[in-house]
C-alpha cells in the first residue's frame, strides 16, 4: 500500500493505523451505502470513492477516539444476546425492522443506543 493513501488500506489496517474501531468504519460505510457484509481485508479504496476515502480520512484525524470506542458495545450481537438470553433470531430481526446497518451480522458490534433500545424490547433483566 502507498503511505498516506487511505485507499489503498483495508478496514483492518486503518483501523490498526489510526486506532479507531473497525466497527466505526464499518458503520460509516454502511451509511454510504456499501454492500454488507463487509470484509475487513478489503481495500478502502475498492468499496468507496476517492471522495468518501477523503471524508473518511478527515474523519479518523479529527475525531475524539476515546469517544467513538465509548459509542459502541463491548459485545457484539451474538454475545449481546448471550449475556442477557435474548434470542438471536429476535435480536437481529429487531435490529432489521430498525434498519440498523449489521456489516459484520451477528459480529456486528452495536452503537450503545441502539444495544439500549434492543435490551428494553426484548431483555428480561431490568437492569442491564
């Protein structure tokens, strides 16, 4: 890859480089409307165009870290639903019906609202 070229980076090694959560990148180009799933070995540069790359870089420079990995869950769906027995089928068709972007499926770790919002719907436990 070509230093300073975001593009020719995969998800994986921006995310090493930059110390920002996959998950964040993941969840940004889903919004731009890259095709889940997403392959975090993939190039940067072959699911976007030089112009989101540039949006993307900007981003990664500019933004608060410690804020961006404090939006995200610590677990991912399949563990969500394992720690608070909710049953995956409904956590994902919920998460579907919310039309929540899942680029990894069920490895797919959630913004904290919405890992909130799926716990009040379908948890149990009243206290989370």
């Amino acid at each position: 890859r070509e230093p300073g070229f975001l593009g020719d980076s995969s998800l994986k090694e921006i995310s090493r480089d930059f110390q920002v959560p996959v998950c964040y990148l993941a969840d940004v180009l889903c919004t731009w409307g890259v095709p889940v799933p997403i392959n975090v070995d993939d190039r940067l540069g072959d699911m976007v165009t030089g112009e989101m790359a540039f949006a993307l870089a900007e981003a990664v420079h500019t933004l608060d870290v410690g804020e961006i990995y404090d939006s995200y869950s610590s677990f991912d769906l399949l563990g969500l639903c394992n720690e608070y027995s909710v049953e995956l089928k409904d956590a994902f068709d919920f998460c579907i019906k919310e039309n929540w972007n899942l680029p990894f499926g069920v490895k797919t770790h959630l913004r904290v609202d919405q890992e909130d919002k799926l716990l009040r719907a379908l948890s149990d436990d009243l206290i989370y």
